[in-house]
C-alpha cells in the first residue's frame, strides 16, 4: 500500500495545482520542503513551507488560462518513514492567447511519512525538452 500511497500523493500535486485548489495543494507538502527547479529556472533550490509554495504557484501557474501536468512511469523506493518517487511529465501551459508553452522531464519526488500519512519534502524537476514561448 505504501507503493500506491506515494503515487497518489505526488499526482495530487499535479491535480490540485492544475485545478487550481490551493488549500488541498498545501496539504501535500510536509512543513517544509525543497523545491530544486534549476533545471528550468537556473539558480539555486529553496526550502519553503507549504503556503510559501502555494503563494509562488498561485502566481506563477495563475498567469496561464490552463495547465496539465501529467505524471508516469512511476519508480518507488519505499525505506521505513522514507521513499523516493520519480516520474517523468509533460507539462502543457495554455496561454490567454491560446499559444502553448509544453515541456517534459522528470520529477524526483522525496517524502517522509507522517501522521497523516505520505507527504512530500521535496521535489527536483529535471526539464529534458520544451516546446513553445514560456
């Protein structure tokens, strides 16, 4: 079950953020978490807490009409209170001028059990190919 408990919880990531439901994203991160998307952005990874990422999400993913974040391919590695997910992804951004900005790549997701259950501590996003304007 622990296997199936870690996939859900990082694909809700990609749910609540592209549905917009900023309280239930908040409630998949632990206190705090490392979010590393130097891939993309350059700079160096952050330790935020949970509404501290839903902050910075809310405007970053907010300026689009629409976001899919898709996740697959998922690679568990349970270890006690521990695991580690990865996936890859393809991520479509649809812009008010309906142009598209699509990228994919890899999430690797680290998570710690708590009591109320699975959540995520940290996310590395590792960009390995993108199509159209950002």
């Amino acid at each position: 079950m622990d296997r199936l408990d870690v996939i859900d919880i990082c694909n809700r990531m990609a749910w609540h953020a592209d549905q917009r439901e900023w309280d239930a994203l908040a409630g998949v991160f632990a206190d705090k978490a490392v979010l590393d998307y130097t891939s993309l952005n350059g700079g160096a990874p952050v330790t935020l807490t949970p509404s501290e990422i839903v902050e910075g999400w809310r405007t970053g993913l907010g300026a689009y009409a629409a976001t899919q974040h898709l996740l697959g391919n998922h690679l568990v590695a349970v270890d006690g209170d521990g695991a580690v997910c990865t996936a890859t992804f393809q991520a479509t951004h649809r812009k008010a001028d309906d142009s598209l900005w699509t990228l994919g790549g890899t999430y690797r997701f680290t998570l710690a059990r708590t009591g109320g259950g699975w959540r995520i501590t940290g996310v590395v996003m590792t960009t390995v190919w993108s199509d159209g304007e950002r």
